[in-house]
C-alpha cells in the first residue's frame, strides 16, 4: 500500500493544481483505484469525487466506443 501511494503521489502532482476536477481526466491517468486514493490523499469530499472520477470514466468509455465503431466502419 505504501508504494502503491507514493507511487500515486507522484502522478497525483499533476492533478494538483486542477483541485478536484482533475478526477475528470485524471481517470484515463490514474484508473478508478487511483482516483480514490488521490481524492483520499487530498482530503476531497468523498461523494463528489466520487462523481467526477465516475464522469470521467463514462467520457472514456464512450469515446473508446465511438473510435471502436469508426475502426469497424473503416474495415
């Protein structure tokens, strides 16, 4: 557990300055675990980042989908 957060510490640096909605994009950097453990480390409202990273992850998912059905189209 300790590498896995220093680790995130380093990653978490980036997000910093973005507060909280860095969650949003920070799914694609972080995955869902480390967006947890990034809103844990820096005392954020848990229900809201819990919302943001969930956004995120829902954005990716649908973009990954729509590239999926252009590569199919294209094939």
């Amino acid at each position: 557990v300790v590498n896995f957060l220093l680790k995130l510490k380093g990653s978490a640096r980036r997000l910093e300055k973005y507060g909280i909605y860095g969650l949003i994009p920070g799914a694609i950097l972080l995955g869902m675990d480390g967006c947890a453990a990034t809103a844990w480390v820096f005392g954020w409202d848990i229900r809201r980042s819990a919302l943001l990273s969930g956004a995120g992850f829902v954005i990716i998912a649908i973009i990954l989908q729509f590239s999926i059905i252009g590569i199919l189209k294209v094939i």
